[in-house]
C-alpha cells in the first residue's frame, strides 16, 4: 500500500513538474531496476538523464526552426578533399566549439561555389546541437529586413535579434553594397557582439581590401574590420566552385568553362 501510494505520488510529481520523458519510462525504469537489483540512486540518475536528454533535443528542434539556416548540410558531410586550399586541422579545431567559448570570429573568404556558406551551415549545427541559439542571415536579407525595420521603426527589435543568438552568421557580404545607415547598423550589430564577446561567422567573396567597395566610406570600413578581425580566424578558400566541378565530372560542362584559373583572394594580414 505504501509503495502504491509512493508510485503515484511519483508519476503525480512528475506530471506537474512536466517531466514527461522521465514519466514516460518511468515503469521501465523501474522494473529494469527491480530485474537489476539496482540501488535507488540508480533510478533517479536514469531518470534525470533520460529527461534531460528529452529536454536538450526538444531545445535544439526550437532554436533550429529559428536559426533561419538555409539547408541542412552537416560539417561531416563537408568534402575536405575536394578543397585542399582548407586545412583539415583548422576545421576540426572549430568543430570542438572553441571559438564559440572564446569569442573568436570566423572569416570565410573566396570565390562562388568553393563551400563557404555550407562550411558556415556546418558549423552552425553543431553550434545548436550543443544547445546554442544561433541565427544566419544572408547580407542581402539583412539589408531588406534593416529596411523593413527602420521603417516601422522597429530597429531595436532586430537588433535583438542579431544580438542574442551566441552565433551569428551573416553570409555572403559583398554583394550587396550598404547605404550610410544599413552599414551604421551593421558595424553597431558587430560592434555590440565584439563587447559581448558573442562571435559571428562571416562569408564574403571580396578580400579585406575590397570592402572598402561595399561600404560607404573608409572610417567605417576600417572600424567595422577592426572589431570583426580582432580576434578571428580567417580562412581564405580557394580553387573553382564545386557546383561546376560537380557538373564538369558528370561531363555536362565544357572543359574550358571550369578550368580557368580563379584569382586567389589577397591574403588578410590578421592571424
Ligand atoms: P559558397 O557559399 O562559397 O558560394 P556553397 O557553400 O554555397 O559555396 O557551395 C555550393 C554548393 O556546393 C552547396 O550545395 C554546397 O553544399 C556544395 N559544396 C561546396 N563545397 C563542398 C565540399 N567541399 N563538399 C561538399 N559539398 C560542397
Ligand atoms: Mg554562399
């Protein structure tokens, strides 16, 4: 009778504390624990983890349908042989997260189709498979979301927006050249971000000197590249885009369009 009373007690407690999980398998548990000659503490530790492990999938399904990711293209899927301008050894050093805990900047430069925006993908789910918020945004986006805003004067909402996320991956600038404004916004997005040590990874297929093109003037450039470069790792690819490659091996390209030489990106002087 007492052990009756306990059960429900049980179940009871857990219904209200919205352990579902844990009152899910909370009979197997038991009897698995009963068969086992398992102590008290045992149940309890399975419980919790099998709660807990519940609780961390259902966070990172919410932050992935609000990351905005544009696929789902995993790291490992990524064909590191097929790039050999990448150094293997500095994409697993950011599969560990590191620069996430840190704060460091992910810079990826070169030309259309090398795997920029799937590197920045890659990187992102593991960002939200660790529990992270993360947000991507196409420059272009930004641009008309910034417009958008400013004219229902709303920026400080999408600023929050920019700002909470621990990952923020603004991808391919340098198509889209910035009014005085839209790149007011983004250097205080990025300035913000830089005090708060919350990293962003950024694509573009222009060199550092080129954003001088993108941006409306020179003190805005240089300030907008010295938060962004202070503590950042750029990786500058290389090599012809793998959509064409892609289609040149199945032979549905000419040779002569896929095998002009691509000119290499400047190399940034930062590390
Ligand atoms: P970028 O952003 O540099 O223009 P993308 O990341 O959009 O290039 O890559 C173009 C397409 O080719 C995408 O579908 C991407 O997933 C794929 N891709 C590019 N590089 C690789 C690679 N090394 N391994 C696997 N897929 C790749
Ligand atoms: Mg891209």
């Amino acid at each position: 009778m007492r052990l009756e009373l306990a059960y429900a007690r049980t179940r009871q407690g857990l219904e209200s504390l919205r352990m579902t999980a844990a009152l899910d398998a909370l009979d197997n548990v038991l009897e698995a624990a009963r068969v086992q000659e398992l102590p008290g503490v045992d149940v309890l530790d399975r419980l919790l983890e099998i709660e807990l492990a519940a609780r961390h999938d259902r966070r990172v399904e919410t932050n992935l349908k609000f990351a905005g990711l544009p696929y789902r293209k995993r790291l490992e899927d990524f064909d590191l042989d097929a790039q050999p301008s990448i150094d293997p050894g500095v994409i697993s050093q950011l599969a560990t997260l590191r620069f996430l805990e840190e704060g460091v900047n992910v810079l990826l430069l070169g030309p259309p189709g090398v795997g920029k925006t799937a590197l920045a993908v890659g990187l992102g789910i593991k960002a939200l498979e660790a529990g992270h918020r993360i947000f991507f945004i196409a420059c272009h986006d930004f641009v008309t979301r910034f417009r958008r805003a400013a004219r229902m004067d709303r920026e400080d909402r999408l600023l929050t927006t920019l700002l909470r996320p621990r990952l923020l991956i603004l991808d391919e600038i340098g198509y889209t050249p910035l009014e005085q404004r839209e790149a007011t916004f983004l250097f205080e997005v990025i300035a913000k971000r830089y005090d708060r040590a919350k990293p962003m990874i950024v694509t573009s297929n222009k060199s550092w000197a080129a954003w001088g093109d993108i941006l409306p003037d020179q003190v805005m450039t240089a300030a907008i590249l010295d938060r962004l470069l202070h503590r950042s790792v750029t990786l500058n690819i290389q090599g012809e885009s793998y959509r064409l490659r892609e289609h040149r091996k199945a032979g549905l390209l000419p040779q002569a369009w896929t095998t002009q030489k691509e000119v290499p990106l400047k190399r940034s002087s930062s590390p």
